[in-house]
C-alpha cells in the first residue's frame, strides 16, 4: 500500500536503462535519449548524456506527443514537421531525424525511447531502416517493462506477504490510500460492514471516532466508517503509516443501529464528550442539556445511584458560557456536617479553634465565574441549607469569623438520588431552597430504560480500563453480551463500569471474554436464563424491551438427567463443548468451524484443549 513518491517508475530501474541506452546506440549508431512521463531524462547517449535526473525545459515538442499520445512518432525531416514549426530553438536544432517509442507500463505511458540524428549520415540510416529500427526499440521497450515488473515482485514480496497474512487475519481489516479510497479489505471487514468488495472497492471511505475522548487517542475505539450514504459503528484501532491508514476491527462488534440525523447533529455542536448513548432517553438528554447549558440558572440532577450525575454536571460546565472558569464539586454526604460549612464558606484567621493561621477560602468563592457541583445535596444539614440559600438569593458568600461579605458569581448545579419533595414535606430539606435549586430539573434514566445503550457502553468501558491498566483490548463473546443485556443493573453505569474492569483483569490477553469469566452472580443468572429459571427484569417505566436469547443450542434432556448437578456455570460448560464437539464433526477446517461458532481460530484451540476434544 505504500508507494515510492519520490521516484519516477523508470528512475528506479535506472542502471538498466542507462546500460540498454549504450547498447543501443553501438549498434544503431544514433544518439539514444530516454525520459519519463515529467520529460525528466533518465539516460542518453552522445548529445543527450548531460543533466541525466533533470526534467526537460525546451525542445521537447515531440517528446510530449508521444507521452500525451501513447504513440509512437517518426520525423525524417525535423525542420519540416508540424510539431517543431513553432518550437522557439528550430534554427539552433541539431536533430534531424527522430523515432520515438512510447514505453507503456500497466495502461500508462511512463516514459519514451527515442532514437535521434544529429548528422545527414545519422539521418540517411534513419530513414532507409525505419521498421527495422522502430521493431528494435519496440523491442527494448518490452524489456524495460518486464524488468520493471520484475523490480515490482521484488519490492511487493514483503508487502504480499503481509497482504496474505492480513487476508487470513480473524480481525477485519481495511486499507485506504493517501485520498481514503479503500485499497484492500480482507473477508473479516467485508462480514462485519455487511458489504461485498466489489461495492466498496475503491469508494471513498470516511473513518473517524464516534466520540473524541482526549486521555484515549489510542487504542481500540467506536469509530463511524462511512461511505456514499452508508454508515457503521465499528470498534477498532486507526493508523496512519506513510500516509495510508489501516483500519484494524475489534474481534467483537457491537451492533447498535446509528441515527445519522443525529451524528451529524453531533458534528453541528452537540458531541458531549464522555456522555455515551444513542437510545431516545439519552438523545432527549443531550438535547436538553445543549439547550440549558448557557443558562445561568440553577439545575437539579436527579436519577438512582451510578446514573452519571456528576458527567451531566461536567457536560452541563463545558457546554456553557463559563466552560473556561472552574469546576468545582463537592460532595456534601462526604464531608462531616461540622465540617461541611467550613469547605463552602470557608472561613478566617482565628475563626475557631484548629482554624488555619492563614485562614481559608471557601469553595463557593473557589467557583466565582465558574459552576458549583453539590452531589448529594440531600444530605446537606438544615443550618448549611440556610446559609446556602442566603448566598444564592444575595450572590455573596460571609466566611465564618468574617463581617463582611464576598460577592459571588456562580452557577450552580445540584445532584440526588433522594426524593427531595419527600424531604421536604417531612422537614428534612428547606423548601425555599428546593425551589431555588430546581430551577431546571433533570431527571437521569437509569441504565435498564436505556434499551440499545450497554453494548456501546460495555465497548466504551473496555476502552476506558484496558487503556487506564495498560492491557490488551479483549473480545466479548454473544453468550456474555445476552447475559449483559438481560441484567437488571441495579448500580447503573457504576456497576458496568467496575464489570469491564473486572474482567479486563482476568481475560487472557488477545482472549475473549467467555461466560467462565463472568463473576459468580452473573453466571448463575446466566444458567438461570439457559434452564427458563431466571426471574424477570423489573421494569418501572415505559421503555423498549427486547426478548433476550443467548445464541446456543439445547443441551439433550437425557444429559442434564445423567448428572443433576450440570446446572449454572458447569451445564453452560457442557453445552459449550457439546457445541464445539458438533462443530468439529461437520467441518474438516477448523477456520470454518469456528466460524460458525462465532469465536476466533485461536479461541477454538483453547476450547479444545480446555476441553481435551480431538481436533482430528
């Protein structure tokens, strides 16, 4: 895929063409001159061997024929031709006769053998031996195009090799050029894109990040990979070598469906960065959160534990006017109640007892111009909240010790998983403060309403762990995606998040991430789901479901009756080798077996030691 820009096809077989000018000049008795398609001269004899490896100036006329033509041109009378009439040097000439050869190399003309009179004697021989001679270096012609093929074999040996090998390859693969037109796409890609060669061979082939995270230029990502209309999520690796980019593909795709409508919305301002999600809860959220951001008025985020409250807050501060003035957050169940409004208010020299000497500052003037982030602001104790409000209605904080007062220009955003209207009806939240703050509400969806989310997150998590804990990017097979999509996630993005991460720890590298691995709780949910015992998702709102079917066939009933204890993770064991049993039996090829089983080649060999099956 790499070309050699620097030289002309001819210039890099120049020794060869340089010792067949000679020749033909000794035994023709002509000067001999040989250029290439930019009319730089590669070889000459006699008048013509000066400034070998410069690009002609003038008195190229018939040279520029031939190359434009792809024809050969013969001049007996060079002063009488149409070509030389106007040429600026027609008196100074010393050419008399001329035959030109096209050099024609894969449908182009890439340079031209030209043989020239200087004398009448030069010229005479010319004329009286033009078939003969125009035959000769037709000849010649022929020769420097096979040893440029030769030279071609020799310099792609290595690159065929790599093809051959990326051919086999069980990751999809895509090659593009300087331009973005595709120039290779092994089997993997074209299955995965769902697209044959033939339609996409040579298309213009745009690949960029679906979301630009500055800590992960590296390493696996969700990538949008489009071409005349069409567009995929791929997860996979970018890279640009000499120009060229190749595309590497994840072993294990996630298939959500994308809404170009709102990708290109996205593009227009609205990326929010680290706010993963394509499902209607969270395009209806990133919309909001693009039309609220430049308020300066107060928000209250509300959703269940691990909802991702602080990155709506963070989005919320980048997406406004104040992005380039402080964050700061705080969360108020953290801190102690004795020490919670000294942390805002801060306070000065002498103000209590184990005050610092220096005093210090509070963190609502810390966020002067910027956001104030209060999570958990249900846990905030009465006699804070009434500070609290005083500051927000007077927009002037009053450090503890101090009289006189600091104004303040903040915007604040608040976060709970309580229900504050509850707390305010029994005393435990001011409810002119409660008013105060949700000014704007936003309510989080939890994990289990976000249908069509968790395989992008899953992919988005692996991303964020394997790149934080320095380890390979593993595959994830369709059993563990099922059990994934059937769980309740009670913790939301919090409880994703720290599975990825236990799992990228004890995934083999370049492995994939098999049911084995789950933790104990997922994979007895898992052989619940296989023998129709696993209790419901409970669902609190009107969302999309989807009967969820882990992709394996029944084990026979007499199995399961020889031995009572193949349940849960051992009776998922069982099918799995039964599985890759069958599959050994129908297919001689392993490649086409694992095929099949939707695993890689040297996933299958891992099985089938594992499970000491016969891989004859």
């Amino acid at each position: 895929m790499i070309t050699e820009k620097s030289l002309s096809v001819l210039m890099q077989i120049q020794p060869t063409i340089v010792h067949f000018s000679k020749m033909l000049a000794s035994v023709l008795q002509l000067d001999v001159e040989i250029v290439d398609d930019k009319l730089t001269r590669i070889a000459g004899t006699g008048l013509f061997n000066q400034h070998l490896g410069h690009r002609l100036t003038n008195n190229s006329q018939l040279l520029r024929y031939v190359l434009d033509t792809k024809k050969e041109k013969i001049v007996t009378h060079s002063c009488f031709d149409p070509l030389c009439m106007n040429c600026a040097d027609k008196d100074n000439c010393k050419e008399k006769a001329f035959i030109g050869t096209p050099i024609i190399f894969q449908d182009r003309c890439i340079g031209v053998i030209s043989l020239v009179a200087v004398t009448s004697e030069q010229q005479e021989r010319i004329r009286d031996n033009i078939h003969d001679f125009s035959d000769y270096v037709q000849h010649i012609s022929n020769i420097f195009v096979a040893k440029l093929l030769d030279e071609q074999e020799g310099r792609n040996a290595s690159q065929k090799v790599l093809l051959s090998l990326i051919e086999f390859m069980d990751q999809g693969v895509l090659i593009l050029d300087e331009a973005n037109h595709l120039k290779f796409a092994n089997p993997h890609a074209l299955k995965i894109l769902n697209v044959p060669y033939e339609k996409i061979s040579g298309k213009t082939i745009a690949i960029r990040p679906l979301t630009y995270f500055k800590s992960l230029n590296r390493g696996h990502l969700q990538h949008i990979v489009s071409w005349e209309g069409e567009s995929n999520i791929i997860i996979g690796q970018l890279h640009v070598v000499n120009g060229c980019q190749m595309f590497l593909m994840a072993f294990h795709q996630s298939h959500a469906a994308i809404d170009m409508n709102e990708v290109r919305r996205d593009e227009n301002g609205l990326m929010i960065e680290h706010l993963v999600g394509e499902s209607e809860p969270i395009r209806q959220l990133k919309h909001l959160i693009s039309r609220v951001a430049p308020s300066p008025s107060s928000i209250l985020v509300t959703g269940e534990s691990g909802t991702g409250k602080e990155v709506v807050a963070r989005a919320i501060h980048k997406l406004s006017n104040r992005s380039e003035k402080p964050f700061i957050a705080i969360n108020c169940a953290a801190i102690p109640e004795q020490l919670l409004e000294s942390e805002l208010f801060g306070y000065v020299k002498g103000a209590f007892t184990g005050a610092s000497a220096n005093g210090k500052q509070g963190l609502i003037q810390a966020a002067d111009k910027g956001t104030l982030f209060l999570d958990e602001i249900g846990d905030m104790p009465l006699i804070v909240q009434a500070k609290l409000l005083r500051a927000i209605e007077s927009r002037e904080v009053q450090p503890i010790g101090s009289s006189r007062t600091i104004p303040v220009d903040i915007r604040i955003v608040s976060a709970t998983n309580q229900n504050l209207e509850q707390f305010v009806s029994e005393g435990k939240f001011r409810e002119d403060l409660y008013y105060r703050l949700n000014v704007i509400p936003i309510a989080l969806p939890p994990l289990r309403e976000r249908y069509g989310d968790v395989e992008l997150l899953v992919h988005h998590f692996l991303n964020v762990h394997t790149k934080r804990l320095g380890l390979v990017y593993p595959g994830i097979s369709d059993e563990v995606m099922a059990v994934i999509n059937a769980w309740p996630w009670p913790g939301n993005l919090r409880e994703l998040s720290n599975l990825m991460e236990y799992l990228v720890n004890v995934v083999p590298p370049g492995e994939v991430i098999d049911i084995s691995l789950l933790p104990p709780n997922f994979a007895r949910h898992a052989g619940q789901m296989i023998s129709g015992t696993a209790a419901p998702v409970q669902n609190t709102g009107d969302i999309h479901r989807s009967e969820i079917t882990i992709p394996v066939r029944s084990v026979p009933a007499a199995a399961a009756d020889e031995d009572p204890a193949l349940h849960g993770e051992t009776m998922l064991e069982e099918m799995e080798k039964q599985m890759i049993r069958e599959a050994l039996q129908r297919y001689d090829n392993k490649r086409q077996a694992a095929e099949e089983l939707g695993i890689g080649i040297a996933t299958l060999y891992r099985k089938i030691k594992k499970y000491e099956l016969s891989a004859g």
